[in-house]
C-alpha cells in the first residue's frame, strides 16, 4: 500500500481505522449525495478505496478533512443532512456559499503542517473541534468572538493563525456577496460552521458592517434521542 510522505511517525494502523470511518459517514450522507449530483460516480462511495486515496496522495488535506468530518448520530440525522432533508421536502432551492474554485484556493494557502498536526492530535485522543466540550462550550453560550483564539491542541499558533486567516476570513469574505443577496431575498437559512461567525473577520461583524442586526441565539437544549424537527426550531 502507498503511504504518502506526511503520514511518517503516524499510528497507521489508527489513521486508517479513523479513515475508514468517517469515509463510510460521507458515503452515507444526504448533503454529500445532493453536493456531488453532477458526478457520475460518487467519488467517496467505497470507503476503503477513500481511506486509500487519502493516504497516498502527497498532501493531507483530504485525510485531514474526512477525520473532520463529524459522523451522525443513530437516532438523528448529520447537521448538514438536517437541512437538506427539509429543503428538499419544502422544495426549497440549495444554494452553497463555496465554489470549488474558491475552496481550493483556500486549501492551497494553508501550510501542509496545519493539517498534518490536526491529524496527529486526533489521533493522540484529542477530539476535532466539533467534538470537543470546549469548542461546543463557547457554541452553545453563542461566544463566538471567543472561537477565533480556539486552541487545537498540538497545533502552533503560528500555523493556527495561517490556516485562521485562509480558510475563514478570506473565505468569508468570499461568501459575503452570496450571504447579502440571499439575506436581502428574505427568509434564509445560512448554514455555516461556527468558527465563521466571531471576530473582525467573521461572518457577524460583515454582515453589520453590510447593514444588517444580527442578534446571536442559541437552540434549546433536547434530551438525548430526541431528533430535532424543522417544528421545533419554529
């Protein structure tokens, strides 16, 4: 089997499992099906062929990414799978904020050793950051200026801040013209992860900056096993 370069000094035998795991979430998920419909063959279908991939392709992005990527729960749908379901059942147009073309460049300008590092702090037993009490902690209390100085452990600062800057504040500015001519159309539902929202960069602060309020909230708190429906969050 073909091991990229990045993955030297990692518990292989852990990435892989890790890998294999959360490529069996992407190919079960609703959001992802609907994200590659112009495909002709779903490219994460078969999850040992993505674990696979992931580790021999030079970079770690990918490998990076799918580890990330948080797997639902059994008795409730995955986040993104929450609205798709509903916007499909309301025959609701998707809109993403992202283009390929926009994400890539984002990625590019990260340094390899960004994701590296998050790779080996997952594997060390520290959760990702949607996993992680402290990162939930700052989301549910609606603390999103703090989310800018949110520390993965194992991570450098300097390495943090760069991959901070590229794939957040210039990504959201990026999606800030997309954001204002939905917003401007009226009754919207922005989907976008909560490291986006705090800071001088963050979504809150251009979309002031635009001229709208924006009041942060949180959700209520549901007892576990109990699905979140498109009623409650009326």
């Amino acid at each position: 089997m073909l091991i990229a370069a990045w993955a030297a000094g990692l518990d292989l035998g852990r990435l892989r499992s890790a890998l294999l795991a959360h490529a069996g979430c992407l190919s079960r998920s609703e959001s992802r099906s609907r994200q590659l419909s112009d495909f002709r063959h779903d490219p994460f279908a078969d999850p040992q062929l993505t674990a696979q991939v992931a580790m021999a392709i030079p970079k770690p992005e990918m490998a990076d990414w799918i580890l990330e990527t948080p797997c639902a729960r059994a008795d409730a749908p995955a986040r993104d799978d929450v609205l798709h379901l509903v916007a499909a059942a309301h025959h609701l147009p998707t809109v993403w904020l992202d283009t390929p073309y926009g994400k890539a460049r984002a990625e590019r300008a990260v340094p390899p050793a960004f994701w590296r590092a998050v790779i080996a702090s997952i594997l060390a037993g520290h959760p990702a950051a949607e996993e992680d009490p402290g990162f939930l902690g700052l989301v549910n209390r609606g603390a999103f200026d703090q989310l800018a100085g949110y520390h993965i452990a194992g991570v450098s600062v300097a390495l943090a801040e760069a991959a901070h800057q590229a794939l957040v504040v210039e990504r959201n500015r990026d999606w800030l013209p997309v954001l204002v001519r939905e917003l401007r159309r009226g009754r919207a539902v922005v989907l976008a992860g909560a490291g986006h929202f705090g800071g001088e960069g963050g979504l809150i602060a251009l979309l002031r900056a635009a001229g709208f309020t924006v009041v942060p909230a949180a959700l209520p708190e549901f007892a576990p096993g109990h699905p979140v429906t498109f009623e409650d969050l009326q």
